[in-house]
C-alpha cells in the first residue's frame, strides 16, 4: 500500500512535522524524522544505531542540510531545521511537492525553480548503515551541497557544549570519533569535501518541550561536501557504523531494502489495512544477540518488553515463513524464565533483565497456544512442558512481588508497594498511577487460561492433568461469583484490593471474555460487552477509564507527572480493539462490524507514524495520536482482525 502526502500537507509546517517517518534495520537501529525534515523530537535521527541489539541505541547523525547551487551561485534549500526560538532555517519544505511512502519506505520529492528532484531513505539489514539517494529526475545539472550534523549520545540524551569530537577526512566524506563510537559518512560519486568543523547550538525539538522535558540540542558539523546533480547519476549517502564494502552496490541495496517489504505479502490478504500492517510488523521484528529473536515494544523508545512481545507474536510471526522466528522467540523469554517469571523488559543499557510484571508469563500461554494453532507442531509444546508446569508450580507457591495463587479460592494475587505489575504499569518515582493490587480480572482470565491450557497439553503428552483440571475448576467458580458487579452491569477491575472491590469501569474485563478459554460468559459476557461499547469504545481503541468516572483524563499533555497521570486514565488504546473484537465476534458473530470498527485506521495510517499505528490517542475528538508514533501491540493486534476480513 503506497500512501501519498501531497503538497497541502507538505508545505504547511505544522502539518509536515506532525507526520514522522520511520525506517529500521532489524537491529532495533532506525532513522526517524518528519515530512518536514525538522527533527521535532530527540530521537529522530538519520542513523541511529543499536550497539547491542537491540539495546544501547545512540543517535549518531542527526541530520543533514541539503542546498541546491545552481551555476551562479543561487542556493535553495532542501531540508529545515528548527532553533530554540522557533526560527525555522532553513524551510526546504516550502519545495516539497509530495512525500510518498511505499510500506514504509519514503520517497521526497521537491519542485524548485523548474527542477524536480527526489530522495528516498532506507536502511540496510542487518547492520548499522542508512542510505540515502538523491535524483535529478527534471531540470538543468546543479551541485547538491550536504552539511552533516552529528550528535554521538544516548538516544534518550541531548547533546550540550562543545569538544569531544575527532574526525579523519578522506576523499569521499569522513570518519568521526565520539563518545567511545565510530561512524562513516561518506558521499559518492566524485565528492568535493570541505573539512571545517563547527558547531550549531540551540537546535529545538519541540515535542521534548511539549513534554516538559530538556528540549535544545547542540550538534557538531565536519563541514561540508559538493557533488554534482547533474540527471545521469544518483548522488549516494552511506552512514554507518562500519565503512561500506568496495563492492556495495546502490541498486542492489535498494532493491534487497524493497525485497524485504515485498516479503511480507501475503496473496491470501486483500484488505489494505492488512497488506500495509504486514509492512509496519516487520519493523518490530528484531535480533537479540546473534542467537536470540525479541520483539521491538515501540519507536522510538522502546526496547523489547515481555508482555508487549506474547501479545504482538501471534500477528507479527505466526503465518508461513516467519514461523521459524516466533519459535526462536518463545524460546528466548523461555530461557529467561528465573522464579516462574519471564521478563518483563530488557533495560536499554543491557543490564539485567526485570521481572517486575504479573501477567507478561502469563500471556506466553496464549502465545504458545496461537503457535500451535498456526504451526501444529506439537513437539515445539511437549519439549517446553516441563518449564511451563514449572510455571505454574511457581505461581502456586508463590513467587515475587507477592504473586502467587490464594488457596482459599483459586484466584491469582500480586501487588508490591512502589510496583505496577500489571499492563497499566505506569509509575513516576514512588508513586504508581494505577497499582490494581489485588486480584485484577485479567490477570485472573489469563490465570485460568494458562490452568486449562497446560492441562490440555499435559493430557496430550500423557502427564498427569488433574490437578490442573482442578485448579482451573475452582478458579472459574470464584471468579463468577468474586467478579460480576451486579449494580454496574459489568466486572469488577480488581477484587481483594486493600481499598476492598473496585468498580471502576474498565477495558481489562473483555479480556476475560476474548481469551482462548473465556472467563465470563453468557448473560454476563453480553452485559460486559454491552457496557464498554457504550462508555469506552472510540473510533481508536478502548478508553481506560469510563468518562463517567471523576478521575476520567481526557488529555495527555504536559510533563512526564501529568502524561503518567493520563495514560491508563482515560486514554484510548488501540491493542485493546484486538480482545474487544475477539469477544464481540465470540457473541455477536458480525464480520462487518469487524470491518466498520477498523475503517479509522486507514486514515491513521497518514497521520503521526506514517504507514503504522500509534501506541495511544486521545479518548475525545479530534482523538489525537500521541506517545510512540509506531507501537507493535497496536499494529499487531488491529493486523490479526484486518488481515481476518481479507
């Protein structure tokens, strides 16, 4: 699916730096910026580069000025840049005549004093080395001029004060050292290279200032280079961590970078939301080392979280050709397995992993049952049973942050002081948002999920399955009568809080009824659907909080205490339409309502993360896109339903 952004939206600043690209390498590596070529955020970057996949990420190039010379001496610009002060220099916007993304991959294209001129980013496989390709495709020769600007820090950091770069010229760009890491930039053909290096101070990024956050950057420039545009040859960028091989190739580059997406088709699937999330899943797909496969959470600063990886895999890895991955996935969370417990998520700078979640372990089981179902390889399970009837051993017995099952009725506890274990995680400093200490009913609905499922497969391997028959048996006795909130018409979000049963009308209850053995059922089920359609479904996901609720926040703006604030209090989420769907097909059997919940999503798909699905919106109109631009349990779980209507 191609989509096109034409010169309205290009040439509006504010419309263009609303819109972001997104390009990656399988690394966790990417290069990010906007339609408008301003870099509005401290993560966007032309190369940034994982240093352990698919962790440790540094934005190494920033960006890159672009002027166009023409043989007198006339300079017009390319790119834009914006400065502490909102000065906009320069604003090659203002020539942009349309933006097209094919899968993911974008293409520029600028009209200025009678010459057509195009540009097309991609990143290589596999390694650490972004490409860019600049066409003359109409008009008289003229010299492009590019003026690299280099950052050498933490993607989470900004740069500040000069010093601490060395650089090493050669004939076709350089080689710059800083911050303990080496990249190349080099420019082909026949390149004129300029060594003076500078620096350009009090670079903005706006959306850090929307978010309260340190917002000005300072970046270093080696200097300049001039290479002909002359409509005979394509001018080619290479940045990268290693220097390209004599022998690479421009055309074969681009075309193993389309290869890729074309990879990803599927000639069983005709709806264009399923063709284009098929292209956007393959971005989250990721090393771990060079045995391991892990699942990316979200771009731009996410690294690969437990729970986020068994909710995406069954849409991202689980159809022919991709199998062999979700494979080697499951068995690297399943080597992580301390107490019980997958991780919950891998720190960025490579520490050990945090098992810090109460329900990430449990959503392995559906992950490993989707599997079954999509591969049939049985053996996969029966070798694995072991460590999973270890699992369970471990949460009956009791295992961190007080997760463990309650004898006295079957159900699954948990909750710590200071800690979020649950998806709605969100904490600033001590104080966690949303603690849902207790016994939530999702993680109750997984519980007994991963109860009768290992019995399933225990009774197929021939092993014992009683107890687990058991234990499921009294699990689902409890949770019909601890749950069902009479008065509301719906389930309680947690029992056994410390503050008793909460009634607060949430999303997490359709889990409980889209699972693969559904915990509420019947009239009940019905009522709960009934419920959530009426208060907290919107055109993008589900809210988190009924807006009847006085704690109800329908904004997500300010700094990281007043966002946290938000984020499971109202905002809408779009990987909540997956169990939501599942549970209004289970009762209601309407494909076509399928279809008309997932038509907003084509539109998204040219707003915010070009060609993907943010991680949140806004739960009132305009239902504006915020947090990651491009989030895998989103896209993976609207993909399970698209590609369902094909």
């Amino acid at each position: 699916m191609a989509l096109h952004l034409d010169s309205q939206i290009c040439r509006n600043v504010e419309a263009a730096m609303g819109r972001e690209w997104l390009v990656t390498n399988g690394l966790g590596g990417y290069a990010s910026g906007t339609v408008a070529g301003v870099n509005t955020r401290r993560y966007h970057g032309l190369l940034v580069a994982s240093l352990r996949p698919p962790v440790q990420r540094m934005v190494l190039l920033a960006a890159l000025e672009e002027w166009l010379i023409t043989s007198n001496g006339e300079r017009q610009p390319l790119s834009a840049q914006e400065y502490w002060d909102g000065t906009v220099y320069p604003d090659g916007f203002r020539f942009l005549e349309g933006v097209d993304v094919d899968g993911m991959l974008p293409t520029f294209r600028w009209a200025v004093d009678g010459r057509i001129i195009e540009k097309r980013i991609w990143m290589e496989h596999g390694v650490s080395r972004t490409v860019l390709s600049y066409r003359l495709v109409a008009g008289p020769p003229l010299l492009l001029q590019l003026r690299p600007l280099f950052a050498h820090r933490d993607y989470h950091e900004q740069r500040h004060g000069q010093g601490g770069f060395d650089i090493a010229e050669g004939s076709d760009g350089w080689i710059v050292d800083a911050a303990g890491v080496r990249s190349y930039f080099d420019v082909r053909p026949s390149a004129v290279v300029r060594s003076r290096p500078d620096w350009y101070w009090r670079v903005l990024h706006r959306a850090e200032r929307h978010r309260g956050l340190d917002d000005e950057e300072d970046l270093f420039t080696p200097g300049t280079i001039d290479v002909a545009l002359d409509g005979q040859h394509d001018v080619i960028v290479l940045a990268g961590t290693d220097p390209a091989p004599q022998a690479w190739d421009v055309a074969a580059s681009w075309q193993a970078a389309r290869q890729r997406q074309d990879a990803q088709a599927d000639p069983s699937t005709e709806h264009p939301l399923a063709a284009q999330l098929l292209v956007a899943g393959e971005q989250f797909r990721v090393a771990r080392t060079t045995q391991q496969r892990t699942v990316i959470a979200g771009y731009h600063w996410f690294a690969d979280w437990g729970r986020d990886t068994m909710i995406s895999l069954p849409a991202l890895a689980m159809r022919p050709g991709s199998l062999w991955e979700a494979r080697a996935v499951l068995d690297t969370y399943i080597s992580y397995l301390d107490h019980g417990l997958i991780p919950n998520r891998f720190p960025d700078d490579g520490e050990q992993p945090e098992y810090n979640t109460i329900d990430a372990t449990l959503w392995l089981f559906q992950a490993l049952a989707a599997y079954l179902r999509a591969s049939g390889d049985w053996r996969f399970i029966a070798d694995r049973l072991e460590a999973l009837e270890g699992i369970i051993d471990w949460h009956v017995g009791g295992t961190r942050h007080n997760i463990g099952m309650d004898h006295r009725d079957g159900l699954l506890a948990g909750g710590e002081e200071g800690y979020a274990l649950t998806w709605m995680d969100a904490r600033v400093g001590d104080w966690v948002v949303t603690p849902r200490r207790g016994k939530p009913i999702e993680i109750n609905a997984l519980w007994y999920n991963a109860l009768r499922l290992t019995g399933d497969w225990c009774e197929r391997a021939m092993r014992p399955a009683g107890r687990y028959r058991q234990m499921a048996a009294q699990a689902h006795e409890a949770a019909q009568a601890r749950f069902w909130y009479g008065d509301g018409g719906y389930c309680y979000d947690v029992v056994d809080s410390a503050d008793g049963d909460d009634p607060s009308l949430r999303p997490n209850q359709v889990i409980a009824l889209a699972l693969v053995y559904p915990l509420i059922e019947g009239d009940h089920a019905r009522s709960v659907l009934d419920r959530v359609t009426s208060k907290l479904l919107t055109p993008y996901g589900l809210r988190t909080l009924s807006p009847d609720d006085p704690r109800y926040q329908p904004s997500y703006r300010g700094d990281q205490r007043a966002r946290d604030a938000a984020y499971h209090m109202g905002m809408a989420w779009p990987w909540l339409m997956g169990p939501y769907l599942d549970a209004h097909r289970r009762i209601h059997g309407d494909p076509e309502a399928v279809r008309g919940v997932l038509e907003p999503f084509l539109a998204h798909l040219q707003d915010a993360g070009l060609g993907t699905i943010s991680e949140i919106f806004e739960p009132e109109p305009p239902y504006r896109p915020v947090g990651c631009i491009s989030q895998a349990w989103s896209v993976a779980e609207i993909l399970r339903h698209a590609r369902a209507l094909s």
